[in-house]
C-alpha cells in the first residue's frame, strides 16, 4: 500500500439500518488517522492514534510502531517507566474510583497490526520487532468497538489470550486482573457473559485456524514515508 502524505479522509459507511454485520458509522481508507480509545464511566481511559490500513465497513484493520504518542493513564506509564508493577495493579483501583490520570506515553519496542471487527467482543493483535519478526499474537477482550468520526471506542476488559506467532501454542494472561476488575465492578456480569463467551470461540477460532486464524497474517513493517500520527484535537474528551 502507498502511504498517504497526509491523513486520508474517512467515508461513510455503506450500512443498512439495523443491520448488525455492517459497522455504523466511517469506513476509514488507507493511511487515515484512527484512533483508538477506551472510555469509562464518561471519561477517556486511554487514546492512541493508528493508521488504516484496510476497511471493509466491518473489519478494520489498523497499524501501530514505536514513537506514536498515545494519552495513557498515569499508573501505566508509571509501571512502564520503573519497571514496577504495582503502580499498574493500582489503576484498577483508580478506574473504579473514577481518578485516573491521563499523560502522554511514547510506543517503544513493538510494531502492532491490530484487526476489529464489528459486535465481537474481543480484538487481535500481531506484534512484531521493528524489523518485521514475530514475536507473539494477543486476542484482546473487550467490548464490541463502536465507530467515531475520529476512530474508534470501545474498553478493555482485562484478560488476553497469548499465542505464539505461528499459533502452536496459547496461554491466558492476566485472569486474577480480570477477576480484580469483577470484584470493583469494572467489568458487569452482562460483560462477564459475553467475555465468557468470546474466550470460548475464540480458542476454538484459534485451535480450529478458522476465522482470523485461517491464514498467516502478512509480514509488515511501516511505510518510512508515512507520517507519525498524532492525536486530533478533543481525543481526550469522551464526547466528540
């Protein structure tokens, strides 16, 4: 694909009403700014801006790599930048509190290519060096995103599933998190049901190879043209 010099605009969506395999809102082309975010309770948990890399109205597929600046919540970036955890492990405590902070957090060491499709209830994630090599596969569980006129909201509901880059093998991560995150209420029991859910299939897709695992994905690396993106302005409050 040929980058764009500048972000490319987002199209409207094709959609019918009510049809639910059909995203509600842009369909965003190639090289445009998208930007993924996390709203709780009214408030912005976190802000990244990606670029397009393919849209079909119901998949989107969106690229990430080090040096884009994302708004991060300061108990995360804390954690990242000391090396200890338990500024992270408070966060939860923060989001259900309601008294989180956001401050900006440069993206280091990884290239992401991440894949939404519409009404699942979790993401996929392909982490590679900034060279190209695979280093693991992250299924993402969180609520089903919903499109924006800047990208896309949607919240993390804390447990991922770790695969290795060719798919061999797989291992849950972060369950006691997820299991906090159900004690403070951050995570509903209608979320629990449809995350139960989700973990269910998606282990099948991936023992299956069927779905999202039925080809490898393509090696990628960004385009040294491209721009880095950068939030617009506003990503920060939850109401654009």
């Amino acid at each position: 694909m040929t980058a764009a010099s500048t972000p490319a605009a987002s199209t409207p969506a094709a959609s019918t009403p009510g049809d639910p395999a059909v995203a509600q809102g842009p369909v965003f082309t190639p090289g445009a700014t998208v930007v993924r975010r996390d709203i709780h309770a009214g408030r912005v948990w976190s802000a990244q801006p990606h670029r397009a890399l393919a849209d079909t109205g119901t998949v989107l597929h969106l690229g990430y790599w080090p040096g884009i600046t994302a708004l991060a919540p300061t108990t995360w970036t804390t954690a990242l930048r000391t090396g200890d955890d338990t500024a992270r492990k408070h966060g939860l405590a923060d989001l259900a509190a309601d008294t989180w902070e956001l401050e900006p957090w440069a993206w280091r060491d990884t290239v992401l290519q991440s894949r939404f499709e519409t009404g699942e209830w979790f993401s996929l994630h392909w982490f590679r060096t900034p060279a190209g090599e695979p280093l693991r596969v992250y299924v993402n569980f969180e609520r089903p995103a919903v499109r924006t006129r800047i990208g896309i909201d949607t919240l993390d509901l804390l447990v991922d599933l770790v695969a290795a880059p060719d798919l061999s093998s797989a291992t849950w991560k972060d369950v006691g998190e997820y299991e906090h995150g159900r004690r403070l209420g951050l995570v509903t029991d209608a979320d629990h049901h449809h995350v139960e859910l989700a973990r269910e299939r998606a282990l099948g897709l991936l023992q299956d190879r069927t779905g999202p695992f039925a080809d490898p994905w393509p090696a990628w690396t960004p385009d040294e043209t491209w721009p880095t993106p950068v939030l617009p302005a506003g990503a920060d409050r939850a109401v654009l």
